[in-house]
C-alpha cells in the first residue's frame, strides 16, 4: 500500500474495497481467524413435515490470529474482530456496495469495533 500500511486478509474471501469508481482487491493471506464454537440441540422446529434442530451455539477463543506487527493490519470476520476488542489492529470490511441483484460485491470501507 503507498502509505506503508500492511493490510493482511484473515479471510476466506477476496475483499474488494471500491472507492471513486476504483477497486482494490486483497486477496486472502491463507490463514484464516476465526472463533472456535460449540453446539448443542436445544429444541427443534417442523418445517413442512421436515424437522430441523434448533441449536445453541456458543462462540470461544480465537484461532489462527498472528501476533500484532508495526504498520500492520489485519482484516477479520466481526465475529473474530468483537472477540478481540483489545486489538487495535483488526479491521472489519464496512459499507457494502451491492449489484443490482442485491449481491454484495464489496465494500466503501473499513472499520474498527470498540
């Protein structure tokens, strides 16, 4: 980046950041945060004669998250960056641009949870 900011893709997913008709594209880095979780069944609903489980799911510590680096951020899912507060270096993709059919195709910026 020209302002010597490293920003590392902890996705599974290409990000594509668009802004005055450009767009920048960080590809994913190839580790991937995320939380570890649990489930359990806590009840179950019938659908048209098909029954689904109802599950509680109870997110914990976070995985595959490197150690903070100088000039270095690193973007996350909102749930890894939510159970992380305390690092000021995780970025969450903000402002999706959607495609005509409503899909989302980027995003106009970046953004911190506090």
């Amino acid at each position: 980046m020209s302002l010597g900011i490293n920003l590392i893709n902890l996705t599974p997913h290409a990000i594509n950041l668009m802004a005055d008709g450009e767009a920048i594209t960080i590809k994913p880095s190839g580790i991937i945060a995320r939380c570890t979780t649990a489930r359990e069944q806590v009840d179950s609903v019938e659908i048209d004669g098909v029954v689904f489980p109802v599950n509680e799911i109870k997110f914990g510590e976070v995985q595959g998250l490197p150690a903070p680096k100088p000039d270095t951020f690193y973007v996350v899912s909102s749930l890894v960056a939510n159970a992380a507060k305390y690092r000021k270096d995780l970025l969450t993709v903000d402002e999706a641009v959607r495609d005509g059919n409503g899909n989302i195709i980027g995003a106009r910026a970046l953004a911190r949870t506090n």
